[in-house]
C-alpha cells in the first residue's frame, strides 16, 4: 500500500487489530473466582486450626474414644500437614467442606457465642461463661505459637528436618498415618519446635487421659497439625484479630461456604 503524503485522507493499515471484549471479561471472571476460591481456602484452613483445637480438647478430656468418630478427619488433618510442611513449593492439597464439619461448626459456635455457655452434646465445644471456651483458647494459642516458630529460623529448621524424617518413617510403615510411631514421631516434632517456645499451650482435661503416653502423643500429633494450619491460614490473608473485628462477616461467609 501507498501513501500520498499530499493527500487530506488519514492512512489506514490493512490489517487493523481487533479487540475482542470477551477476552477481557473472561479474565475479570477468571479473577474474580480466583479471589472467591483463595477466601474459601482460608476459612476452611481456619476451620482446620479449630477442628485441630477440638480434638486435642476432646482426646484430653476422653482419651480417643472421645474423637473415634471422627478419626479419618483427625488422620486427613495429620496427613495433609505432613505433605504441606513437607513440599512448601507445591500448591497444597485444597481443603474440603467435607473433612471440615466438626471444624466449621465449632469455629461458627466460637464466633457466635464466645462466651457463653452450650448445651451441645460433644463433639462441639464446651464454653464456660467468664472465660474463652477450650477450643477457641488453643486455636488462638496454636496462631502465636506459629507465629513465633515463622520467627525463628532454627526452631522452623528443626521441625522441618524431623517432618522429613518422618515422611520416610511413613513409607516405611506402608502410609499408615495412625501407626503408633508415626503418631510419635509427630509428636516429638512438636516438641522439638513448639516446645522450645517460652509461650507454652497447656491442654486441660482429665488425668486418666493425660497419663497416657499414647494419648499425649495424639494430643501433640494433632497440635503440630494444628500449627501447620494456622501458617497456611495465615499465609492467605488471615489475623487473629478478624476473629474480634470481623466476627459477622466471617459467619457470613461461613453461611456462604456451607450452604453452596
């Protein structure tokens, strides 16, 4: 094509782009369920910390008998920490409603009635007027301990060395989550991370439970979990103080999330 210079008419290239709209909305779209998708992956990872905080409740009050219906949700927990902790550069496994319940409805409980007294049978938590109920206290207990582990390299280093130990452990016990030294081995994670901490996070319950080695290491076990939760909780957006300053909103989106 040629140009007269001379001429009064503005050239036009034969091949003018098009833009097409769609493109544009589909990635709006795209955005915006990205968005949904990173808020419903921090309650459920907030329901986690709290699922995590009732069964070390529960395990300190009856022993496992007190979680035995639940015990896959309690091994899913262990289960996905371990590989999350594990592989800190892979997107984690999403969280589901479905191994979620007992952790949604007593984080809905919790943010609902802090303080007030329940008459709900177990496995939901047991609040006590004048003070937090258990399972919201170690929840938030479980948030600082993982905070001040993010601020200690060595203490992040040891526990990091002693979950990959235990990943081989695992293989060797053919993936059985629940093998009494895997449950052990979780344990001693624990304390050699968490328990080199100033701020300890003591579990009440009753004596007959907490003299057994084996339910101590449950309790430990399903701390460490719990920990691990609370990083990832964090890492997508979420602070302790929105359990005070966002109280309605976040029952609202638990509504949402239940109810879809």
């Amino acid at each position: 094509m040629t140009v007269d210079a001379s001429s009064p008419v503005t050239p036009v290239a034969e091949h003018s782009p098009v833009i097409d709209g769609t493109d544009q909305v589909t990635d709006v779209a795209n955005a915006a369920h990205t968005k949904e998708q990173r808020k419903q992956q921090r309650l459920l990872a907030l329901a986690a910390v709290f699922q995590a905080a009732q069964f070390a409740h529960r395990l300190a009050l009856q022993g496992k008998a007190g979680i035995q219906p639940f015990w896959d949700e309690y091994e899913t927990l262990l289960r996905q920490s371990l590989a999350g902790a594990n592989n800190p550069s892979t997107p984690p496994e999403p969280l589901l409603v479905s191994q979620l319940t007992i952790g949604l409805k007593v984080l809905e409980n919790c943010l609902r009635e802090p303080w007030q007294q329940e008459s709900a049978s177990p496995p939901l938590p047991l609040p006590f007027k004048g003070r937090l109920p258990p399972a919201l206290k170690y929840s938030l207990s479980l948030m600082v301990i993982e905070r001040r582990l993010d601020s200690s390299p060595k203490l992040r280093a040891a526990q990091q060395d002693s979950l990959l130990k235990l990943q081989d452990r695992l293989a060797f016990f053919d993936q059985d989550i629940s093998h009494p030294s895997i449950i052990a081995g979780f344990a001693q994670s624990y304390l050699a991370s968490a328990g080199k901490l100033r701020f300890r996070l003591n579990i009440r319950g009753q004596q007959q439970h907490l003299k057994r080695p084996a339910t101590v290491d449950q309790i430990r076990a399903i701390l460490l979990a719990g920990t691990y939760f609370a990083k990832r909780w964090h890492d997508l957006g979420g602070r302790r103080w929105q359990l005070l300053f966002q109280r309605k909103q976040l029952l609202r989106e638990l509504e949402r999330l239940t109810q879809s």
